[in-house]
C-alpha cells in the first residue's frame, strides 16, 4: 500500500475511535409537552387521625414518553379528609427528572378516606391515605327517615368519634336480643351478630320531661370486662331538630351526645375507683389523671384542674354532675351549654382524656385547640349566655346503662 493512503487510513481509524469514545456524555432527548401525571412515592401510607405522614410524597410529570419534565410549576391541596400541608407554599417547581415533592402532609381529624390532589396545568395526580384505627362505631337510623340534609352532620360526627377513639376492643355476640324493649328503639329486629366496636341507635321524636329539650343519649348495653358501651341510644326532639340543623349546630350537638354514649357522664360510677367525687353538692369534680392533665395543657389558670376538674353544679338533671363546669370551661364540646349560632363547641384534650380514663385506647391529635377562658372572658360570657336564649331553652336527658353483656351476649340487668 503506497505511505500516503496508509496513513489517511490510520488517520480515519483515529478519528473514528476518538467520535465514539465511551467516555463522552450523550446529550438527552430534550422532553416533550406534559402529558401525565403520576405519584412517584409516598402513596398510601396511614397514620393516625391529626398527624402527619411518616414519608413525603411525591409526583412525577412526565411526557408521552414518560420523560421527566422539569421547570413546571405544581399545585397542592387537600380535596379529601380536611387535612393541611405544612407550611405558606403549596406549589412547587419539578426538579431535572420531572419530579416534585408535596409539602408534609398532615391527615384530617376524621376517619374518611384521604386525599391529596397535585395538579400542573390541566394534569393532575391523587395521592391518598388512610387514617388508622381499630374502632369502628356505627350509626344505625330507626324510626321515620331522618331528613337527609342530616345525614352529613351524623356523618363527620361518627367518623371524628372513629378517629377519636382508635384501640380494638372484645367483641360482643349477640343471639335474640330484644333491644326493641330493652333500650326503647321500637321497631328494631332483635339483634344476631357480633358488634365489634359500638353500635348507636339513632331516632328523631318527642322528648318527654317538660320541653326544650334537645336530646338523650347514652349506653344501654356495656361490656361486663370493662364496662365500655357496646350498644348506645340518641333521641333527637324532632321540633328543634331543624332549628338546630338550620344554625349550624347539629354537629356539635350529636358529637357532644355520642361522648355521652361512649360513657362521658354516663359511666364515672361503674368504674373502680369511681371517676366523679361530691356528686350533688357545689363541689362535684371529676377525678381522672388523664383528664386532669388535658385540663391543665389547656389551662391559664392550671389549679382551675386541681385536685380536680369543676364539674356542672346546676341546671338540674342531664347538666349537673354530667358535664365540664360551663362557667369555667366556657364553650368546651363537654359543657351543658349550646352558644349561640356561629360559635363552635371545642374538643379538648381534657376530654378525649376523660376517655382514656374510663379505659379506651384514644388518640389525642384529634382534639381542637382550646384554652380555658380567661377569668375576664368567663365573666363576659356569663353576661352573653345570660342573656341568650340558648342557655335555658336547650338541655338534654343523659341516660345511664341499663344491663352489662359477657362476650358471648349473656346480659344482667345493671341495679
């Protein structure tokens, strides 16, 4: 071969070599217009009610190709479950691989499905979660149809007492059992099946006891291992039913009446030793550690919880010895007063620990923010109140438990 053609062959093996050298970066595909959306990391996980996940989540968007994109801007909210991301900002920018990650996610105080959508023009992903819990309440309608504008209010109420209360208990057989008569639900088929939790029997008629009276509540039957209702009752007084619905207050209303089934003010005496001193008398308290520590986090004044929490000492029965002292505790959930419209009854971690000392497993994240009043604050409530109708007008009737039930349905008829 003639010198000067082997060394343009030389030269072109050279060349070539050195354009497909290994260590020369190939430039990426540049992606295309976002076409999807999807969560990369992050999706359903459980936590329990009022807390935040474990784990951020994540969201890729992607082209037709499945090519990051990256630069775009995503929004976030929660369109299930009345959680909150933390912090200002609920948008974000896409990194270089398209992805995103969502402000810390902290779930709703409700037992519901959860959700939470990021959204990047018109695309958009849905991550979800799930409250965790083992106790599952349950509301059952007798009698004529509830009017189903209702039906929210018993809705939120039963899923916050499913978020509230959160540890299993034994389950109860039932075989035959005539709650018809025995816990005064007409028209109830006798019960043949386990309940697991708790099951409330719901109806809406007259209250007896010489009106305004907005309902009775409480158990019927309690465990006999620990005295923890298993079947409860709600009475609400069908003529203020829909004054209380148009106000905005049912939901208080049937929340404060199932913290009454549960045992709130029901079941302080069946206990060992009992939850309530000085019953009857201007000094009635309740005694429970938990209750009392509840009391003092939310306390200005901490001795307002010692030795123990003030009780209500008048307004007669289904008010004194059955509730937080009104004129200490202001519009706590637990108190015997309804306030006016627009100013909401407020769980508070002294009463989600009244729970925990009648022996359920609860989960305080799901109690509100509350300070007991101030003395100044209290003293211009009791003017306000004072004047309100509301403060005379409405009461209720709290029943006490009427037979404990073994696991295997055997009842006895509480003395």
């Amino acid at each position: 071969m003639p010198r000067a053609s082997h060394l343009a062959g030389l030269s072109a093996i050279v060349l070539a070599t050195a354009a497909c050298s290994p260590g020369d970066a190939v430039a990426p595909a540049r992606p295309g217009a976002a076409s999807a959306m999807t969560v990369a990391a992050g999706n359903d996980q459980s936590a329990l009610a009022g807390a935040p996940l474990a784990s951020p989540v994540r969201f890729k968007l992607a082209d037709n190709a499945g090519n990051g994109v990256p630069n775009a801007v995503v929004s976030f909210s929660i369109i299930v479950g009345e959680g909150s991301l933390a912090g200002s900002s609920t948008t974000a920018v896409t990194d270089d691989a398209g992805l995103v990650t969502a402000p810390a996610w902290t779930l709703g105080k409700l037992a519901m499905p959860q959700q939470l959508v990021a959204t990047a023009g018109n695309i958009s992903a849905t991550a979800t979660a799930a409250v965790r819990t083992q106790y599952h309440a349950e509301v059952r309608f007798v009698g004529p149809a509830i009017d189903p504008a209702y039906l929210p209010a018993f809705t939120r109420a039963i899923s916050r007492l499913n978020a509230e209360v959160i540890g299993a208990l034994t389950p109860v057989s039932f075989t035959n059992q005539d709650v018809a008569n025995t816990c005064g639900v007409a028209g109830v088929a006798p019960l043949n099946e386990s309940i697991g939790s708790l099951v409330i029997y719901v109806s809406v008629g007259p209250i007896g006891g010489g009106g305004g009276i907005v309902a009775e509540s409480g158990p019927c039957y309690v465990r006999q291992s620990n005295h923890l209702t298993v079947v409860g009752t709600m009475l609400l007084d069908a003529t203020l039913l829909p004054t209380i619905a148009t106000n905005g207050q049912l939901h208080d209303v049937v929340f404060h009446e199932l913290q009454h089934v549960l045992g709130f003010g029901t079941l302080w005496t069946t206990v060992t030793p009992m939850l309530i001193i000085h019953a009857g008398t201007p000094q009635t308290a309740f005694t429970g550690a938990a209750g009392i520590r509840g009391c003092q986090q939310a306390g200005v004044v901490p001795t307002d919880c010692l030795p123990a929490i003030p009780l209500e000492n008048g307004g007669g029965p289904g008010s004194a010895d059955e509730h937080w002292r009104w004129s200490i505790f202001g519009n706590e959930l637990m108190t015997a007063v309804l306030p006016a419209p627009g100013t909401p009854k407020l769980l508070s971690t002294m009463t989600v620990g009244s729970l925990t000392d009648l022996g359920y497993q609860t989960n305080g994240n799901v109690a509100d923010t509350y300070t007991i009043p101030s003395v100044v604050a209290a003293s211009y409530m009791n003017l306000r109140v004072a004047m309100s109708p509301m403060r005379s007008d409405v009461r209720e009737l709290v029943m006490k438990p009427r037979f404990t039930v073994t696991r295997d349905g055997v009842t006895s008829v509480i003395p």
